[in-house]
C-alpha cells in the first residue's frame, strides 16, 4: 500500500491536549494507484509482498487466475484493507493476515472478491440502480460464498475430514464477516442485521473445535470477536435492536483493546436511555453523569495506551491518537444528550461540540481515517442548532467520507441529519433519538458506522 504523508500538529482544546491531522504530500490519486498496481520503494514490506501476490503472473494455489478477480484482489488489497482498520499500518491484518488466508480458503476467497465488487458498486455513486458489470459480478461473486459458507456449515455437522483445519475454519467467518461489510456498505440493513448474528454465533462455535485447533485461532478469534462486538454496539445505539446478551465469548474482551472499554462506556449509556424510554422517565436511576464521563475518560486512556503498538510509523500513532480524542468527545456529547437532567449536561455538551468541531476543521486530509469518522460526524451534527456554518461543516465532512469509502449508509445518515435540522428549525424540542426510533419502527433503522 503506498505509504500516505501526514504530520501532526498539537492543539490545546478544552484543557486536553489532542492531535490533528494535515496532508503533507500529495500523493497518486487513488485511481491512478489502483490501476497501475504499483506499491512505493518505502512501503512496508508486507504491502510489497501483497502487491506483489496481486500482480505475480502466475498465483499460487488457491488465488484467482481470471483477470477481473485479479483486479477485484487487487482493489480489496489497496482501497479496502486500509478502510477496515482505524488507522492503516504495517501490522494491518486485514492485509497481512486475511490475504493469506484467502490462498486456503475458497469461501473467504469469494468473499473477498464479493466485497470489492460491492465496494465498486458503491463507488458508481449509484447503487441503487442496477449496473450490469458490477452488479453481475457482485451477484455470481456473492451466491459462490454462500455456496463455500453453506458446503462449509454441512461438513462441520457432518465432522468431515479436514473442517478443523485453521484456514477453513477461520476462513468461514471471516467470509461471513465480510459478508457484513458488504450490507453495510450497499446500505442492507436486513442482511446487514443477518450476517452480523452469523459471524457472531460463527466465533461462538469455535470453542467446540479441538483444543489444539481452538488455541491456534486464538488470535484471529479474539481479533474477530473485537471488530463483530464495535459492529453491535453500533447497531444497538442507534437501530433500536434489541441487545442480544453477548454469549460466553463477550467474557474475552479485553478493555485494554483499542475502543472496547470506549464500547463498553456507550453501552451502559444507551441501556441508560432505553430504560428512560421504557418507564417514560427523565430520571436517571443508574449511574450519574460525572461517574459515566470518568469512564469514557479511562477509555481514551486505554485507547492512547494502545497507541504504542503502531510500531512502524510515528504518523499512524499521531493519527490513532487524533481518532482516539474525536470518539471521545463524540462519546461525552451522547452521554450528556442521555443523561441530560443535570445541571451541568448542557454546558459540558456545549463547551465539547465545540472542541470536537475544532478538531474536525483541523484535518484538511481525511483519506487515512475516513472509515472511522461517520460517528463523531454524526454526534457534531446533533449539536448544529442555529448554526448554518456549522451545519456546513458537518455536511462537507460527511461529504468527504462518503466519497472516500463509499458507504452507502452515511449517505442516510446524512439525510436524516439534514432531516433533523429542519425539524429542529420547527420545534426545537425535536429529539434525533427520537427520530432514530420512528426510523426503526417503519423499518428504516439508522445505522451509524
């Protein structure tokens, strides 16, 4: 993966001193990268030998021969591996890992292929108008992973030969996994919701495999369960799913992981606003709003500590840290939106929309992080009451993540943002969490990810 400039400036906002992000080259256009296949003389030596799987005349066993799944392979290595972590590096595993385990694996193969089709589609900036080459493609790509997953589900009830085997195994789910990128990505909800519980109920299943074999996928299960549990969190918050009760698997989560203790913190704020809304109630009977605020402030601490194992750049440590302080300050204007009976919810959700704002103007290059900001993008926009400049601001960021990722679902965000402001305009006690629970009873429910 060409490596992408970026220096770091520090800022002192709201007492906390935080990192912003700003482009310092200007490197090939993305499409230009794609369509050459070429990977700079300083790119980490995984990127090099990925590019170099994607462009070897001939594949090892197990890669796809046919050019347009050469090209699909090629795409998912340079446009979607870096969008699937929260900051790209040297130690990406969706790079590292999950590209090997494609050559084993024919149902994570496909689904590779199924992703980056969809991932094109998306990019048409019309998806939902049929398009003959990627949505055939898409099509013939998707039903060959369903056929792996379903070929690969009956042979582990019938115990086959081989079906412990790590790559089949790992490879099953994050076939499913990816399976769930893909309804998020082309804004599925219905399937997004199904291939979430599978990868779920997938990981779950792991721990009937034989003890040897389970320990060997220790970490790409752990590593699995991480990414499917922040997909749920999201999902509960703003969807209005019922929360299904994590299985014993949920008990591995580590808080020292980057944003789990964070999920963890939105999580006892959300059920702190369902069961307002279940017994029609502003109390808040839990916890109050300072202990909560403590808690996302030990979150941010974990997640900073995190920031250390970006062993291979300095700028991606800057740049997690820069993601670290906007989910934070995203994370304190949600709780105090929630927990909003005391005195001083209003002022803190003031004086921290501001900081966030600030900190959303300083990154003038959003291409290395661009997956990670629909939320705090979201929760800024909340908080745009009587401001036209702000409401731009947000409008043109969202903007800018959608035209670098693609994703089909923040462009509902977007409108129902902009739903939200002229309803507000109308009557200012119009509530978004509301409007995120009608949007889930007519079985439109937002998602915001």
């Amino acid at each position: 993966m060409p490596t992408k400039g970026r220096s770091t400036q520090s800022k002192e906002s709201a007492g906390q001193t935080t990192e912003c992000c700003e482009s310092s080259t200007n490197p090939a256009p993305k499409e230009l990268q794609s369509s050459t296949g070429l990977t700079s003389v300083d790119s980490p030596p995984e990127a090099q030998r990925a590019d170099q799987l994607c462009r070897q005349p001939t594949f090892s066993p197990g890669v796809p021969q046919d050019s347009m799944s050469r090209k699909l392979f090629h795409h998912y290595d340079q446009a979607i591996a870096p969008r699937m972590v929260w900051v790209d590096s040297a130690d990406n595993p969706f790079r590292n890992v999950v590209m090997q385990v494609a050559t084993q694996s024919p149902a994570l193969m496909s689904s590779i292929l199924t992703l980056a089709s969809g991932d094109l589609r998306a990019r048409s900036h019309d998806a939902l108008v049929p398009i003959s080459n990627h949505s055939n493609q898409l099509n013939r790509y998707q039903e060959q992973t369903l056929s792996h997953l379903v070929n690969h589900l009956k042979d582990r009830i019938e115990n086959q030969p081989g079906v412990t085997h790590l790559s089949q195994l790992a490879g099953a789910v994050l076939a499913t996994f990816f399976l769930s990128h893909l309804s998020i990505n082309l804004g599925d909800y219905t399937a997004r919701r199904l291939h979430i519980r599978a990868t779920w109920s997938m990981i779950e299943h792991w721990n009937l495999s034989p003890p040897n074999v389970h320990a060997s996928l220790a970490p790409i299960r752990d590593f699995l369960l991480e990414e499917v549990y922040i997909l749920k969190v999201a999902e509960f918050v703003s969807s209005f799913q019922p929360w299904e009760l994590p299985y014993g698997a949920a008990s591995t989560l580590s808080i020292e992981k980057p944003f789990i203790q964070y999920c963890h913190t939105i999580m006892e704020v959300s059920h702190i606003e369902r069961n307002k809304r279940a017994y029609e109630s502003t109390t808040n009977p839990q916890l109050p709003l300072r202990v909560l605020l403590r808690k996302l402030q030990e979150a941010r601490e974990l997640s900073k500590a995190y920031r250390l194992m970006f062993e291979s750049s300095v700028e991606s440590r800057d740049t997690f840290n820069y993601v670290i302080d906007l989910f934070h300050y995203a994370g304190v204007i949600y709780t105090c939106q929630v927990v909003n009976d005391e005195p001083e919810s209003r002022k803190i959700a003031i004086d921290t929309h501001y900081t966030l704002l600030e900190l959303l103007r300083q990154c003038s290059d959003l291409s290395l992080i661009a997956q990670d900001l629909a939320w705090p993008i979201f929760l800024a926009g909340t908080e745009c009451y009587d401001s036209p400049e702000d409401r731009l601001l947000v409008e043109e960021k969202m903007g800018e993540i959608m035209g670098i990722t693609g994703f089909t679902e923040r462009q509902r965000v977007l409108f129902f943002l902009k739903e939200y402001w002229d309803l507000w305009d109308k009557d200012p006690s119009t509530n978004w969490i509301d409007m995120a629970e009608a949007y889930a009873k007519r079985g439109e429910p937002l998602f915001i990810f």
